[in-house]
C-alpha cells in the first residue's frame, strides 16, 4: 500500500530521522536558515489548504512548470487532496480542518539546490453531514526528502519523495448507499481521547495501557505524545520495510502497555525483535496459534461493515479499543494498526507507525482491493 516515489537508498537512510533533532547546513547558514524555514513552513501550510479547498493558486508558486519532476511532486499533492475530498464524500463526512506544523531536520546546500530532510505533523478534521456534528481531529505525520532550487531568488520544489499513507486511488475507494454505525453497546468512550470503561481485571491484557502507550508513542503524528519520538528502547525499522508491526507488538507487549508475556518466537531484545514481533504474517500467525488473538472477521470494507448473519451490526461492530487491524494485499498482511477508539458515530480509529498515525479512521489510505483482518486480543 505504501510507495515511495523512486527513492534511492542514500535518501531512504536520510527521511528515516524521527530521533535526530538537528539540522546543519555546510554553508550560509543564517540566510539560507531564515528563508528555507520560512518557505518550508508556507509551503506545508498551502498544502493543508489545498486539502480544504483545490484552488491551484494554492500550490502554484511552489513549482516550476517547465520542470517534469516538480510537476510531479505538485500533481501528487493535487491527486492526494482528491483522494481525502472523495473519501470524505463516500464516508458521509465533509473535511472541516487542516493543519501542517513542519519541522526541518536537514539541509545541506549544494551551489543553487538544498537538499532537505524535513518531517510534518499534519492534523485533520472532519464533521458528519448532520445538525451539530462535533469536529473529529486526527493526526497523519510523514517524514520528506526535498530538493529545492533557486529560481528569480525564489526557493521552488525541484523533487519531492515521501511515505504517503494518502497516496490512493480516489476512484478505488469501496462506497456504500448507505453507511451503517457501530452499535453504541460497542463504542468505548466515541468522545474522548481516551478509552475510559476499559478498566480490565485481567492482567494478561491491559487495553487502557495499551492504548496509552499507543497515543504516546505514534510519532511525529499530530495529536502523539512523547515530544513526537518513538520509544528508544526499541529499533526503529522505518527504513527497513517498516515499523508497524514492531509498533503492534510494542503496544500490546511492553509492560508500559498491554503487557501481554513475550513467549514462543515473538519476544524483543537490545539487538531488535524476533520474525514474529516485527514482521506482519508472523505476528498475525503468532497471534492466532498463541491465543492472545482470534479473527472477529476478515472480509474487504464491505464485507466487514455490512450487516450478516453472524454479525447484525457488521464485523466492524465487535473491535474494541486495543484490538489489532491488520491489512492484507495480495494475499500478504501488509500493515498493522491498534484501534485507540471511535468517533461520535462509532468509527473505529486506529494508531499506527509507518506511516505516523494518530486516531486515523480505519480505512483511510486503502482501497476496495484491501482486505481487513479483524483481531480482538483476549483479555
């Protein structure tokens, strides 16, 4: 699901800086300092506009007509509001905020270029199409790699690459007449933050901790704790193939969260995690053979949100917070994310890494070819 815009390997190792707190340049530093802070910082600011409302003048100032790549790097922008507008559209919910808070972490000038890595907290929000909907707030962080040029004494986008969990296809997007909503009996705390009523006696899962430790440590995601860094005691895999699974282990496995006992082959050390904690078919094996997890339902987002049989109010229904979603492509788990919560309405939200997610909608970022794994983790 995730792609990266043809990103060689010395910029993959370059994007991957939720730890690094500097940036540098090799020369003119304070000039160049002062104006590359405040292009990027407008240029991350249009763009969240440009969610709102797709007006190119927006975007326009930003990139040279006369250069393919950075007509690239603009029609992707163009092409990822649309996906956000039309999902919105299919969801019953119209986009009411966006936000970037930007933060250069390098740069490094080479003649007219600077090379920059920089990181965003971009915060969302969306309304119901109904009387009084309250506004949903939801954090997205990506980590970029730009390549910007001076032109009439102007910085302009040359290339852009980065990690978009918004890179989709808006015509793959699964729509229904009419979308059901979660049962209230189902819904933990819709309102808040916060996963209050989960208070479990057992202590083999704790989903209040778990569900803590997941809004502190979703990264440079707007809305995360933790001063926007991941836990230390743990590897970062963002550069290689990800850091989602090695997030779900953590949140339902560090005694700081679920503490469920490491055991079998899923256990982390000071040299990094085992095959099953970080790697997503084996973490979704040892989930099920282990007994921590069972399947509620996997099904595509139809098949999990329509009403059956089995399930009246849909599978989607039987997710409380601190169960696990896992997103199947192509007959391989590709992703994972714990549910932190739901909506006014009962939509299940989800934190993830890779891309930083902070009380997300579920399906945001995925197509109608994806298929949802539902995990509830026994308590």
């Amino acid at each position: 699901m995730y792609r990266w815009l043809v990103i060689p390997i010395f910029v993959i190792a370059c994007v991957a800086v939720s730890s690094i707190p500097q940036y540098a340049f090799s020369a003119d530093k304070q000039t160049v300092d002062n104006e590359l802070t405040t292009f990027i910082q407008q240029l991350f600011a249009n763009r969240a506009k440009y969610l709102l409302r797709q007006e190119d003048g927006l975007l326009r100032d930003f990139y040279m007509p006369e250069r393919a790549s950075s007509m690239r790097a603009m029609k992707h922008e163009q092409m990822r509001a649309q996906y956000v507008q039309t999902w919105m559209k299919h969801r019953q919910l119209q986009l009411a905020d966006a936000a970037s808070s930007p933060r250069v972490i390098r740069a490094h000038k080479r003649n007219d270029q600077v090379f920059v890595s920089a990181v965003d907290s971009l915060r969302l929000g969306y309304t119901y199409n109904q009387p009084s909907s309250q506004v949903e707030l939801f954090g997205i962080g990506t980590r970029h790699a730009l390549t910007l040029i001076r032109k009439n004494g102007s910085w302009k986008v040359l290339r852009e690459w980065y990690l978009d969990p918004l890179e989709e296809n808006p015509d793959l997007i699964p729509k229904l007449t009419e979308l059901p909503r979660n049962s209230a009996s189902n819904q933990v705390n819709a309102n808040t933050n916060q996963a209050s009523g989960l208070h479990s006696t057992s202590t083999r899962y704790n989903r209040d901790k778990a569900i803590d430790y997941a809004n502190k440590y979703a990264g440079i995601a707007w809305g995360a704790g933790n001063n926007h860094r991941y836990n230390p005691r743990y590897r970062d895999y963002t550069g290689q193939g990800g850091d989602c699974t090695n997030f779900a282990s953590q949140c339902i496995g560090d005694q700081e969260g679920g503490g469920l006992r490491m055991k079998g082959g899923w256990h982390h050390s000071r040299s990094g995690g085992s095959k099953a904690w970080v790697q997503t078919d084996a973490f979704k094996n040892f989930l099920l053979y282990s007994g921590y997890g069972k399947v509620i339902k996997k099904g595509s987002y139809t098949g999990i949100v329509q009403a059956s049989n089995q399930h009246p109010n849909g599978a989607w229904a039987g997710l409380k917070a601190g169960d696990l979603i896992g997103y199947e492509l192509n007959g391989d788990i590709d992703h994972f994310s714990i549910v932190v919560g739901f909506d006014a309405q009962g939509y299940p939200l989800v934190n993830s890494h890779t891309a930083d997610r902070y009380r997300v909608p579920f399906d945001l970022g995925w197509d109608k070819y994806t298929m949802y794994w539902l995990i509830h983790i026994r308590d």
